[in-house]
C-alpha cells in the first residue's frame, strides 16, 4: 500500500468533506437509528453552508487522508471557542475522525489521531478530547486503545432520539 497523505483541508475541499461526512455518518448510523432522524442529521449537519462555515473557522481545522489520489477519510478539530462542549484554551476537541468503510482497519484512524496528537503537542494544550456515542463500540475500543478515559458524558440528540456520548481525553502535555 501506498503512504497516506495527510494535508489540511482548505474551502476548495468542500465538496470531497461532505461526501465522505454523509458517507460515513450512514455507513455507521444508519442501522441503528430510524431514516427520518438519519436525513435531518445529515441535511442540517453536512449542507454546504454549514460545512464551509465550519472549514472557514480560524478555530477548526480539517486534514484529509489521502491514499493514490483519493480522499479516505479526515480529521476535525476545534480550539478556544469553536470547541463544542469545553471551551478551555488548554484543550483542543476531536469533533470527527471519519474514514470510509472499505478503509476502516487500516491504521488510517491511528495516523489521523496522531496528527491531532502532534497538534496539540505543537499548541502546548494539556489534553485532546472528544465525544463518542455510548453504542459505538468500534470507536471505543479505538480510543480507549489509545490512551483516552471517559470524564463524563452529554447528551446527543439525533432527529426527535436523545442519545448519550462518553465524553473522553487523551492526556498529552505533562
């Protein structure tokens, strides 16, 4: 296999954002949550507009995964105020590591956290965190593998479902 290319993302990545956002929030979600709530989410969450004002953000950064040419997969991230729950300028928010189905188990999530990683060192921020859904169990065992402790807990709503994600950190500048 050839390397995978990690580069941030810029507005021009627009289009390639939301096909794999919508690609791989259905391909993880889409059994277990009913069609409704599934084409709210998406249309709210992954419209143009709403990706490019979240690309825009001088306190987000997205770097797409790269593989032959074709994008795979990418990593969202949230400083200071863009964070979504915890707006500590000592943390910066994983808010996705989405990846394509038929790339999944094989390392792409590992190389991506490492980014994130590396940008937190590089920033002098004290921990990385995220959200993950409680069900999600893939993504559990990924971050969990990986050093991260749940701290608390939030409530998700998906269309008219209250959900609940684990919130979880990765201390990284001790």
């Amino acid at each position: 296999m050839n390397p995978i290319i990690i580069r941030k993302a810029t507005i021009s990545d627009l289009g390639i954002i939301q096909e794999i956002s919508k690609k791989t929030f259905v391909e993880t979600f889409a059994d277990v949550n009913t069609p409704e709530n599934m084409g709210n989410y998406v249309r709210k969450n992954f419209n143009s507009t709403q990706v490019a004002s979240e690309i825009n953000n001088q306190e987000s950064a997205f770097y797409l995964a790269t593989l032959d040419s074709e994008t795979i997969g990418y990593l969202k991230i949230n400083f200071g105020n863009a964070q979504t729950e915890i707006n500590s300028q000592q943390a910066i928010e994983i808010q996705r590591i989405y990846i394509l189905k038929a790339f999944l188990g094989k390392k792409i999530g590992k190389l991506l956290l490492g980014e994130a990683i590396k940008i937190g060192h590089q920033s002098g921020v004290d921990y990385l965190w995220l959200g993950v859904w409680e069900e999600n169990y893939r993504a559990l065992q990924f971050y969990n593998k990986n050093g991260f402790v749940e701290f608390d807990k939030h409530t998700f709503i998906l269309g008219d479902e209250r959900q609940t994600d684990l919130l979880m950190k990765l201390e990284i500048n001790n």
